[in-house]
C-alpha cells in the first residue's frame, strides 16, 4: 500500500513539474525564444543557440505552431552550416516536419516567405524531403544529369507551335 502511494506521488510530482515547466511557455515566451535564437545565432554564441532550439524542440506537439517549428528549423540549419554537424540538419529536418504536421498552410506560407540566403535552407530541407518519401529512396537521380536538354530531344517530341 505505501508502495501505491508513493508511486502515485512521484507521478503527481512528475506532472506538476512538467506542468510548471511548460506553463511558461506560452506562445508569446516560444517567439520570444526563438527571436533570441536568432540573436545568438548573429553573436556567434551558438551554444546559447543551440540549448534553446533543443529546448524549443522538446516541447509538445501541439504547445509548438507551425511557423514556430519552421523558425526553429531554420535555425537548426544556420546552425548546422556554422558548426559543420549533421545531427543540426537532421534536427532541422524533424521541426520542418512538426511544421507541416502542424499546419501545412501555415508551414507552406512562412517557407515560401524566406528569402537571401536562408532560402537554399528551405531548398535543402524541401529536397531531403523528397527524397525520403520517394518510393525509390536509393536511386534520387540530378534531373540535369540525367536527362537531355530539349534542344537534344528527336523533333518529334517537341510541341509543334
């Protein structure tokens, strides 16, 4: 009987913990962490970063939005190119996932608006995408390698104009 209810309160404890710590983490605090990322990010103090976006990324599903996951994934890639890790990326490509899980519309709307330079990261994390709902995971074929330019093609498979 002791043992019952000492293992009913250390799961009470356990929730008011993980209640406490995610109650501050309202959406405004999650923009909030993800507008310091950034700051970090520019003053080079990437572990500061980093600690954040794991943090950010351990979250919920559910207390994270859309755009929220997609900021956080762009700056898991920021990170990734400063650092040269590959766990980087692969976290970036999981909150680029939790995005479209998320909201798709959303998700499509805040990386359709990225622009410069973090735009080859949505191109990047939009072909390793593809390339793992591809049916032919192993064989992803460089379009440009593989097939001819048109001006190579027989006449008769260009459109008559």
């Amino acid at each position: 009987m002791t043992h019952k209810i000492l293992s009913i309160a250390a799961a009470l404890i356990a929730a008011l913990i993980m209640t406490a710590c995610s109650a501050d983490r309202t959406p405004a605090a999650i923009d909030d962490s993800i507008a310091e990322i950034h700051s970090a990010i520019a003053r080079h103090d990437n572990a500061r970063a980093k600690k954040l976006c794991d943090e950010l990324s351990a979250l919920p599903q559910g207390s994270v939005s859309a755009r929220q996951y997609a900021g956080i994934s762009l700056a898991y890639m920021q990170l990734s190119e400063c650092e040269q890790m590959d766990d980087y990326t692969a976290q970036a490509f999981q909150c680029f996932r939790n995005a479209y899980k998320a909201n798709p519309d959303s998700a499509n709307a805040f990386f359709n608006s990225v622009v410069g330079e973090d735009a080859r990261f949505v191109q990047m994390l939009q072909t390793l995408q593809q390339m793992i709902d591809s049916p032919d995971r192993g064989t992803f074929i460089d379009t440009e390698d593989h097939y001819p330019a048109n001006d190579t093609l027989p006449s008769h498979e260009h459109p008559q104009q």
